[in-house]
C-alpha cells in the first residue's frame, strides 16, 4: 500500500474511535533506514507525523523498539490526559526493479543490498542456530 493509503485507513479508523491531533501523540516504531525517511510526501512516518501533530520516536533497527521500560515511561509521560496513542510499529521490507523482496537499490550504489538487512541478519542467525532467538538468554531483569 502507499503511504497515503494507510494514513488514510488509519485516519479514518481511529477518527472513528475518538482520536484527534489533540488527544493523541503519535509514536514512531519504524526502522531508521533511510529508505524510510527519503520522501515526506509519501513516507508513511511523515504523513503520520503531518496528521497527527507529533512524533515520539521509539525504533530501532528492524523496527524494534529500543527505548526499553525508561522509554515507554517516558513516552507515557507525553501522552494527553485522558488521550490517547498511536504506534505505527513499521520494519520495512525492500523490493527491487526486478521484484525481488528483500532487495533494494539504493540511490549512488553500484549493487543491490538487504532491506531489511537487520531482520534478514537475525533471520539468518536463528535459522542457523535456534538459541539465538532466546531473549532471555544472558538477559537479567532488574
């Protein structure tokens, strides 16, 4: 789908429940890939961030959120009282001239490469060994 396209599903969807450029703040979960970013006319996070006023920013690579439970506090601080949030959880997937998904030619590049190249590398790693997928492997919660 286009950008506009889903600005305007989501619009509509949520305009419906009661959510306005007032009572909403709007969080960012899409990965940083330039590919992302490189026309606000048409990228998704800059249609969301022209319609609903703000931008919390939350991702990482793959579209993961990085900000961890001090961000997610943080964000809930901004939040409007009595308002509302919306996260556009968004990783990207590349697909080049010829169709080829996973693929992309980036402008002043010679070659193709990855799109998502971080969710291609952990796919690879988890295909290659099924413990690199434990989250909780080496992770202690405080």
């Amino acid at each position: 789908m286009k950008g506009h396209d889903v600005d305007e599903a989501v619009f509509k969807k949520l305009s419906a429940e009661g959510f306005d450029a007032d009572n909403t703040l709007y969080a960012d979960c899409s990965c940083p890939d330039e590919i992302n970013h490189d026309d606000p006319d048409e990228d998704i996070t800059s249609l969301m961030t022209k319609r609903w006023g703000e931008i919390f920013p939350l991702a990482g690579l793959a579209g993961f959120p990085f900000t961890g439970r001090t961000g997610w506090g943080a964000f809930s601080a901004h939040v409007p009282t009595d308002g509302h949030i919306m996260v556009l959880y968004a990783p990207h997937v590349g697909v080049d001239c010829n169709g080829k998904v996973g693929s992309i030619h980036r402008y002043g590049q010679d070659a193709d490469s990855a799109a998502c190249g971080a969710a291609i590398g952990a796919s690879a790693a988890i295909k290659a060994d099924k413990s690199a997928g434990d989250m909780k492997s080496g992770y202690h919660d405080h």
